[in-house]
C-alpha cells in the first residue's frame, strides 16, 4: 500500500486555498444572506467603468409609489410567470425583478444560489446608476441550462444622497427577495404585452423647479432680491416724502352721475358632470373645454399629473351634447370605449367619461322645469 501522506498533503494545501479565495472575493459573496453586513465599495471611491449591468432589459415601469424625498429608500419585488405561485419558477418559465427607488442613484443585486453550490454566486448589478426616480422593471429572466433547484436570494443594496437606503440599526429587512426554481417539463407561456408607461405631461411647476435649481439663478438670485428690496424702500420712501409736500390744491372734479352696471343675466344649464368627490361642472349652450384645471381638486397630484390642460372639450348643438378628446397625452374613453382622435360623440344621461383613466365622470342632463339657479359646489 502506497504511503497516503502526500495525498492529503496536497488535499489540506487545495483546502486552505479554496479558504483564502472565498474569504477573499468579492463584497456580498462570503456567508449566509441574513448574516453578511459587509456593504459594496461606494460609487464615489471606484472609477465608473466598474459598473456592471443587468443581463436583460430595463425600464421605467412607471413612477415611484414613495414620496421623492431624503432619506433614499427602495422596495423590491418578484413576479413569475405562475399564476399560482409568484415566487416560484417552473421549468422554462421566465421571472422579473422590480425595483422602486424614490432617488436617483446606484444600485447593486447579487443572486446567492442554492446552499451545497461549489460557488456562491454572481453579481446581477454593481454600481448601476440609475439617474432617475421610478419603478425599474428587469427582465425578463430566463433559466440557463444548468440552473440549480432550490431557494435563490437576490440581496440589493442602494446608494443615494451620500448614503446607503434602510442602514438603520434594527431596520426592517426588507433588501431580500426570495424565490425558488423547480426543474420541470418546458412550459409554453406567452409572450409578456410590451409595458405602457404612462406619459407624465410636464407642468408649469417643474419648469419652475428647473428654472431655480439653476446654478446661475441660485448665483445671481440673491443679489436680485436684494436689490428689488432696497429699491422698493427707496421708492415707498420718496412717494411718502412727496405726499407730504403740500404742493398744489386739485380742483374738484366735475360731478358725474354714477352708472350702476348691468346685473349680469343667469345662464341656464342644460347639463352636468357629476364627479366622484360630489362636485359639478355645469354645461350651458355653449363648447367647454375640460381639463386639470377643473379636476385638481378632485385628484391627487399623481393622478393630476395624468391629465392635459385641455384635456376634452363638450359641445352643444341641436338639443344634443357631443364629446370630442383634445389630443390629450393619455386619451379619453366613454364607456370604456377610448375615443382620441376618434372625433365627435354624442352623449347620453348617465354616460361614464373617464379621462387618461384616473377619474370616473358621470353625465347628466337637467329635468326640464328645474330653476337654472340652484346651490351646488363649483370647481
């Protein structure tokens, strides 16, 4: 028999490399998911060529569901293909990755594999920087032939304003997304409809924002103000100095007879839209023109952001209402029906207008006999 000393020799020296290396690699590859706090190299110290992205496609999937304000916060999610079980993958079945953050800034996704795996695993995304707030969709995720079965990790970590998102003490930890690949028969799924992202028309007050966060409006800005103050005090100043100069006697005007202005002659509504808050928009003979002006109070601020300025328009003609989209950004539909560029329609008592989806507005018309003069809420 063979002396078995050389072998394990050589067995104990591959046993402390494989030590070193793992004890060596990369942040977020070493140890249990729930057990690791060592956190990514920040953005600010590596060049940016280091940035790793992610294998699939991304986009906007839509605006952020959090309030766009410090402290920087995400909130991930995964969605299979499975009706039955989202965080379950199936055979060929594909998965995504959603991603919420309420900042710009960077992002970093490792995916540990199953326990018992001679590696760890990869880093999905590192140092991506993402320069705009939103809801990011990844995907769609395929699985490679020699997937491993059994409970995968995606841990995430997220960097904006100088600082990491939930590193409170005791935090809740919510940077683990779960989810577990069962190998199976192919699976025939369809092909996922091409994500709609909702068109966000730009208001007065982000041209506004834009317009003061400029460097050199925040430069000359102060100095500004400061000298339309001081010129304010001057002028209030030297008007109050001549109005104390007895200088000249004005002559009594010549007496006219005051005229009493006409009383305005009341308008007769024909028709009303009904909004889900209980207040009214009423419709004479004449075209109105609906848009955000008239539903603000009525909708919150993202769902205002939806609606056009003028967004449709109501028109009167033969005893008969008709409704016609404005080429507003997100359309119109009646019924349920979508009506943008579609021309005019005639409406009916009860019909159900629904503009860019984020308002249910009923019409009505008024029984005849009714005074035209009656206490409702206006807009």
């Amino acid at each position: 028999m063979r002396n078995p000393l050389p072998l394990l020799s050589v067995a104990l020296i591959f046993t402390a490399l494989e030590i070193v290396i793992g004890s060596t690699s990369g942040a977020a590859a070493v140890g249990a998911p729930t057990e690791n706090y060592t956190i990514p190299d920040t953005p600010t110290s590596d060049p940016t060529n280091n940035e790793i992205r992610p294998p699939v496609n991304f986009i906007v999937h839509g605006p952020s569901s959090q309030p766009e304000s410090k402290p920087p916060n995400f909130i991930a999610d995964f969605s299979g293909t499975s009706a039955l079980d989202k965080y379950t993958v199936t055979g060929n079945e594909n998965w995504y990755l959603d991603i919420d953050i309420n900042a710009p800034g960077w992002l970093y996704i490792y995916e540990y594999y199953p326990s018992g795996r001679d590696f760890t695993g990869l880093w999905i995304a590192y140092k991506w920087q993402l320069q705009q707030s939103g809801l990011w969709r990844l995907g769609p995720f395929s699985p490679k032939e020699n997937e491993p079965e059994g409970e995968h990790i995606y841990r995430i970590w997220f960097y904006s304003d100088g600082k990491w998102a939930a590193e409170e003490p005791g935090g809740p930890q919510d940077n683990l997304v779960t989810w577990t690949y069962v190998k199976g028969p192919p699976v025939q799924q369809p092909q996922p409809p091409p994500a709609t992202v909702p068109v966000k028309e730009i208001t007065f007050l982000d041209h506004l924002y834009r317009f003061i966060t400029n460097p050199v409006v925040l430069l000359i800005g102060p100095s500004a103000v400061a000298i339309i103050v001081l010129l304010s005090i001057y002028l209030s100043r030297d008007y109050a100095r001549k109005r104390s100069r007895p200088d000249s006697v004005p002559l009594p005007a010549e007496s006219k007879p005051e005229q009493t202005p006409a009383a305005p002659q009341p308008t007769t509504a024909r028709a009303r839209l009904a909004l889900p808050s209980g207040m009214e928009i009423q419709l004479a003979g004449e075209s109105r023109v609906i848009g955000r002006g008239d539903l603000a109070r009525a909708l919150s601020l993202d769902e205002l952001g939806l609606i056009s300025r003028q967004h449709f328009h109501v028109t009167y003609a033969g005893e008969q209402f008709y409704i016609e989209d404005s080429g507003s950004a997100n359309g119109t539909r009646l019924n349920g029906t979508d009506i943008g560029g579609k021309g005019q329609f005639s409406l009916n008592d009860g019909d159900v207008i629904e503009p860019a989806g984020a308002i249910r507005i009923k019409f009505h018309f008024f029984d005849h006999g009714v005074a035209s003069l009656r206490l409702q809420r206006h807009i």
